[in-house]
C-alpha cells in the first residue's frame, strides 16, 4: 500500500459529470463527501448513483458521505441590500420581529437562540469580522454592543462561541434531507454543528427508526463547547471531522492547531477514525500549484497519524478538481512512506555521533524531571544539538556574545540570553531565575561538563 492516509473529495458543481468522478475516483478519491447545505436531496441523489455505478464499473470500494447543513444560524434581512454602517462601541439590537432591518437593529429568527444568549456572551458575524457583546437579553430580543467591525448587511451568518444554544441539532430541512438520503444507503452520515453526545444520540435514533443496516455517524467538530466535551461525543459517534474552518472562528485561531492534534490523539485512543478538514489546498480553487504551506498542511496530516484529509471549495468549485487530488495523493503518498520509515526522526538521527551526546542530556533532563536545560554558549553548536532532540524541557542559552544569542533565536526551545554578568561566574540559578524558575532541577551544560542541581 502506497498512501495510508485516506482522501475525502467534496463532490459540487465542478466534478459531479461521471467522467470527472471517475478520474477522480482512480487518482485516489477514497470518500465522496455530498453537502445538502448546497443542493436539494434530489441532486444528490443523482450523484449518489453515479459513484455507486463508477464504484461498480471499477470494482473499487468508495464511501459517501453525506453532510447535513444543521443549525447553521443567519440573521435576516435589511430594508435594502445595502451594508449598513457599524461603529464600535454601538448598541445593536437583534428580535424576533421579521420586520427589515436597519442601522439600529435586525431580525434574528431563531427563538431559541434569542432565548439561550446571556449578557456577556459575543455574537460573531460574518466568519468572525464583526464581534458584539450581549448586554442585555430577553425573550425576544438581545441587545449587544459592537466590539469590532464597521458595516453589516443581510443574511449574514453568525456563530456564538460562549453559548449552548438549546435545539435540535435536526432543523426541519436535515430531518427531510436525512429521510431522502437513506433511501441511497449511504456510508456515513456527517452532523453539523455538534455541542453534546445527545445530539448523536438524536441522529442515531433518527436513523434506526427507519433503516436497519449500521449507517455510521461522524460528528463534526466545529463548536468550542464540543471541544470540551469531545471524549463524550468521540465515543458516541463512529468519526470525527476536524472542521477547522468554523473552529478558527469560535476559538482563538492560534489554537486550532493544538486542538487538531489532542483530537487525532483522542479518536486514536478511542478507536474512532479522523478527517482533517477544511482549506487543505485552498488555493487550487483557482490555481494549478498548491502554496508550500499547503503542501505542509497535507503532509502534516500524515505525519499526525489522522485518517483522512479532506478537500473542500478545492473540488467543488475550483477550476481543476482532478488536479487537487492528483497533488494531495502524491504529498500524502510520499508523506506516508516518509513516516513510515523514520517514525522516530524527531528523536535520532542516523549517523551522527555527537547526537548521543546531546541525546543523553536530553535524557538525563527527562529522567531527573528537570524544569530547565542551562547551556553556557560559547557558541550555537552546543544548544542548537540538544534543541534538535526535541525535547519538550526549555534551554536557557546564556551568552557573552550577541551574535550568537540572536542566532539561537531560530532554535526550537531555546530561551537566548545575552548575558556577561551571569556567563562569567557560571551564574546558572540566576539565569533560570531570570525566566520565572524559582524550584527544581536543573541540568547544567558547560562545555563538556554536565551536572544536576537544585534549585531551591
């Protein structure tokens, strides 16, 4: 087997003729992933038959996924198409009533979201452009306060990160949807919008009561409240999608990554297979040449382990769907067979005495649960070799050169100091002092000496 890591294809407008499909299908395509937030039960349908038949022809197993809109919440209308003007520090009010919108207030048709907010909480629009901040809240009617942006204008989507919104996690539409697909047999059943295990739970039931063969269900993980109840809802569901497109929005966007990784290492350790979603190859919508960071995304979903990446507005609407996955086969593959033959390369390198020296620093500071590394540099070498071992306990570089603190600034873990006052005297308590460590061990590296003290 070349690639280990599975391809999901989202299947839209630019790859849903059966020639297309088919090449896409033998290029590596191993899901279809089939969105009714976009089309009509129908349309998929038919493009549900032309996989299975594809999937026939070639005598090659492909699984569809079909993706439920869920309780995707949008404000509603403005008396004109206009964008409204914003000004921080405004209050904006969002109510119940359908009458239009304009500078001032808006309709929000969800009565259970009017009544879930609380004062406090943020209201983000527009995939996080806009921020206001609830006040004050009714039954019917939430005033907020505008903390960032500056217009708005119909139909506008909104998410509530501080918020559990109290309803189905079914709007009417999924219900129909959902009834309609499973006269399709598919694979698996991909929800929206997921807060709690009791929303699979209602999916599930839904599910049961009309079928009897076992549709797996993959939650989608895209609210910060089902981050922290993920464990929950990984065990009640049979997947887990990272859509990290949503997550950015609800949740400082320096964290999805983290995020990415503790839910790869939850479902690994539940048993539960994971996609990494959203923006993959996002600018193969209209180019031929994926962006090095891309690159690195999709290699990076390989080297965590996860099961499966997944294109999205790449293969829908983009120019040259075939293209995407014939470029996320090829990273994958080679990304695949690079780990695994060197799953440890993050801890030895072949080859290279010198890192039995580093490594055993490394060693000595995991094994004695040492709060610090101290390196008196004289020169990068000595601090750059225990940064490549990758170990997870900070190195305080002290220097009486500047030149080689500012070097050492590239060095994963490495804390530079430019210090002659604590090099001299080997000051090395102080050093680790300097950085708010006050107690524990510490191994020091002079040169080719190495000790152990405490800290105290």
């Amino acid at each position: 087997m070349d690639r280990f890591t599975k391809i999901v294809a989202s299947i839209g407008p630019s790859c849903e003729s059966k020639d297309i499909l088919r090449q896409m299908i033998l290029a590596g395509v191993d899901v279809c992933r089939l969105n009714f937030s976009h089309d009509t039960g129908e349309t998929q349908g038919h493009k549900i038959d032309i996989i299975r038949e594809i999937s026939t022809e070639l005598n090659k197993p492909v699984a569809i996924m079909i993706d439920l809109q869920g309780p995707k919440h949008r404000i509603g209308v403005f008396k004109t198409e206009e964008k409204y003007p914003l000004v921080p520090g405004q209050i904006f009010t969002f109510d119940s009533n359908p009458k239009p919108g304009d500078s001032k207030r808006v309709c929000l048709p969800d009565a259970d979201v009017l009544r879930s907010l609380k004062p406090g909480e943020r209201i983000l629009l527009n995939d996080g452009k806009i921020e206001m901040q609830v006040v004050s809240a009714e039954p019917t009617s939430v005033q907020a306060t505008v903390i960032r942006g500056t217009e708005i204008w119909s139909r506008r989507g909104f998410n509530l990160p501080d918020t559990n919104v109290e309803t189905s996690v079914l709007t009417e539409k999924d219900r129909a949807d959902l009834e309609y697909a499973l006269t399709k047999q598919p694979d698996w059943v991909a929800v929206s919008f997921v807060q709690r295990p009791e929303d699979i739970a209602e999916v599930r039931d839904f599910i049961t009561q009309r079928v009897s063969y076992p549709i797996k269900i993959m939650a989608k993980i895209e609210r910060g409240n089902a981050v922290d109840r993920l464990s929950e809802i990984a065990s009640a569901a049979d997947g887990i999608m990272i859509a990290r497109g949503d997550l950015a929005v609800e949740l400082p966007f320096e964290r999805v990554p983290a995020i990415s990784r503790h839910i790869i290492r939850e479902c690994r350790k539940l048993n539960r297979p994971v996609i990494m979603a959203t923006q993959m190859l996002g600018t193969m919508v209209n180019s031929e040449f994926p962006t090095r960071a891309e690159i690195s995304d999709v290699a990076n979903t390989s080297y965590l382990r996860a099961d499966a990446g997944m294109t999205s507005e790449e293969t829908t609407i983009g120019s040259n769907p075939l293209n995407v996955i014939e470029t996320m086969n090829k990273i994958m593959t080679y990304s695949d067979e690079d780990a695994l033959h060197n799953p440890y390369d993050w801890l030895r390198v072949e080859n290279a005495p010198e890192n039995d020296w580093s490594r055993s620093v490394s060693s000595m500071a995991f094994l004695n649960k040492a709060v610090a590394i101290i390196v008196f540099a004289r020169d990068t070498n000595t601090a750059t070799q225990i940064s490549c071992r990758r170990s997870d306990i900070p190195i305080i570089a002290v220097c009486d050169n500047m030149l080689i603190a500012n070097q050492l600034c590239l060095s994963r873990g490495v804390i530079p100091m430019y210090e002659p006052d604590l090099f001299a005297p080997r000051d090395a308590f102080n050093a680790a002092r300097s950085v708010g460590i006050t107690s524990g061990n510490l191994v020091i590296v002079d040169e080719d000496k190495i000790s152990l003290r405490k800290l105290d």
